[in-house]
C-alpha cells in the first residue's frame, strides 16, 4: 500500500446523485477520485497497513450496497467516512481477536516506498519512511486518525472536523498532541535527545 497526499477529491452532485440511483460509472469515478483517502482514513483508525486492502474492497462494496441509503447528497464526505472508519474498525476488532488466539511475532506494518534511485540514497529514504511511518502507526488511534487526514490526506481541519463530528478546535488540540507524540517517537527511534532535536 502506498499512503500518499490526496488530491482532487472533489466529485460533483450529479456523480453522488447518480450513484444513489446504482450508476455503474458513477461508482467508478467516485472509487477513482476517492480510493487514496479511503485508504487513509483505514490507515488512521487501523494503523495497519497489512489489512488495508482488504478493508478498501469491503468499504467499496458496503458503498456499493448502501449507497441508496445516502439521503442528504450535501453529506457524501462524512457519510464515506464513515462506512470506511467501521470498516477499520471492524477489522481492528477482529485483528485483536485473532491476536488473543494466535499469538505470534508482530507483522511488518510499514508501508513500503517507492525506490526511485541506486544505492545508498534509497536505503536512507526507504529506512526514514519505514521510520516515519511506524511512529505514526503507533500513535492511539485517537490523534494518529486525524493527523493521517490531514498530513498524510491533505484535509482542512473543517473537512476533518465535520467528517469526525467535532469542534475544530478539538481538531487542532488532536493535531497538536499528535505531532508532539511523533517527534517525541522519532527521537526516541533515532536516539536523539530533546537538545540535540532542537
């Protein structure tokens, strides 16, 4: 799974009105157009990145079947949103039950990067990412789900507070505490201590 900033999620009430009625190719320009964010709000509530094909495909079927059930076209963001964080969080539940059952060594959560280049410059980026990534992994699901919106997605913190249904301000706060947890982490990884960071 690649995690990438989102853009151009913007889709037209036509296409949301469409796919109320079970327009095929409405369907597919919304998966098009949507698909990056979908997978970074499963990435925010899982922090997981193992299981988030299979939830994108449960979350684009439950799409699929309920999109009748979209009654205020205006709310097709939030209403998204949400079948895809249930999505998350079903298989969240179900990955800690299967871990209660079978314990074992922990899977390699880190989204792999795309080696664009020779040598040792690849393996530092790809070392920095795997970094980056498993401290944002490891956050409580609490801040790393909206920092993923908007670092990782590229949402305003009005898109994440009415999709979240909270106060901008809590918006904020969340981000605020995320980004000090992630520092906090990195240094931690990188062995670095609070002076020798600033």
């Amino acid at each position: 799974m690649t995690v990438a900033v989102t853009e151009g999620w913007e889709i037209e009430r036509p296409v949301v009105e469409a796919l109320r009625r079970g327009d095929r190719h409405a369907f597919e320009t919304l998966v098009r157009t949507c698909d990056r964010w979908v997978r970074g709000v499963i990435f925010g509530v899982l922090g997981n990145v193992d299981r988030v094909d299979d939830v994108v495909q449960h979350t684009w079927l439950s799409v699929w079947q309920r999109a009748g059930e979209l009654r205020d076209v205006d709310r097709w963001r939030a209403w998204l949103y949400r079948l895809a964080r249930n999505a998350a969080l079903d298989a969240g539940r179900d990955i800690a039950r299967r871990r209660r059952h079978e314990p074992g060594p922990p899977a390699d959560d880190v989204p792999r990067p795309v080696e664009t280049g020779t040598g040792e410059a690849v393996l530092l980026a790809a070392e920095q990412h795997r970094d980056v990534m498993q401290a944002v992994a490891g956050l409580p699901a609490l801040y790393r789900e909206p920092f993923v919106l908007r670092h990782l997605n590229g949402w305003s913190y009005q898109e994440i507070a009415d999709v979240m249904d909270m106060p901008v301000d809590s918006v904020e706060t969340r981000l605020v505490r995320a980004r000090r947890m992630l520092r906090q982490a990195l240094q931690h990884r990188l062995g670095m201590d609070d002076a020798a960071a600033e």
